[in-house]
C-alpha cells in the first residue's frame, strides 16, 4: 500500500508546519512516518482510520486540538484516528504509547495516567496497522 505513489509526501514545509503546531515534541518514528507518507490510511488488521498530521481535515492536528479545546486533553496526547464507535487511538507523544480511547471512561483513564497502552510504541501500532491479515 505505502509502495503506492499516491501515499507519498510531496509538501514537506506543511508537513513541518504541521508538526510544530502540534505543540509537543513527537516521536522520531512518528515525523519520519509522515515526512516519508501523506494520509489518510486504511488497514487490513485494524478498522480504524489513521489521519494525516495536516493535509485535508479530519487531521491528526485538527482532532488533537478539538479534544484538548473540547475534554482537556493535555498536549502530548495525539488524536491519531477518525472516531469509531465512540473510540479513537491516541499517540502519548512523551512516552511513545499508542492508547485506545473511548469517550465512556477511558478518556477520564488517560487524563489520570491510568489507561495502558494499547501498543508500546508507534512502531509497533504502524507495524500492526499495515501488516497483511493472516491467511484462512
């Protein structure tokens, strides 16, 4: 999928534009993932949505913003999903977490520092999200 040339960044001054309006340093693998790809992207394992960080809305930047003006969310958590069911995936940027957040209580578990990881690094998820679904 990635081999693709339409998943390849071409604007990379937007993209840095991007990442700086993040407010919050971002994990190495996350900038070389988006410096390398432009989004969205679907996955054969996982039904989420991945975003782009800043090309057309809904936006990694965009939903980051929106849930911290919206419910609080502190900087170094990084909206990395479209929402479904209720639930989006969520980069801690600080400590290179990938978290499965939903609005019925989780949301409240990552404000505390209590909800576990869901991957334990972006490397990890981007490896779970576009590796080719087991044979039958």
């Amino acid at each position: 999928m990635l081999a693709d040339p339409a998943y390849q960044r071409k604007d990379l001054v937007r993209l840095e534009e991007s990442l700086a309006a993040l407010g919050t340093p971002v994990p190495e693998a996350f900038a070389d993932f988006y410096r390398r790809y432009v989004g969205p992207f679907t996955s054969p394992t996982i039904p989420f949505v991945l975003l782009d960080v800043g090309a057309a809305a809904p936006t990694v930047l965009h939903s980051s913003l929106t849930c911290r003006r919206e419910y609080g969310w502190l900087p170094k958590f990084l909206v990395l999903t479209e929402v479904l069911d209720n639930q989006v995936l969520v980069l801690d940027a600080e400590a290179n977490q990938v978290l499965r957040v939903d609005f019925e209580g989780r949301d409240q578990q990552l404000l505390e520092g209590t909800l576990e990881a869901s991957w334990p690094s972006f490397e990890a998820f981007l490896a779970e999200f576009f590796q080719a679904p087991a044979a039958a």
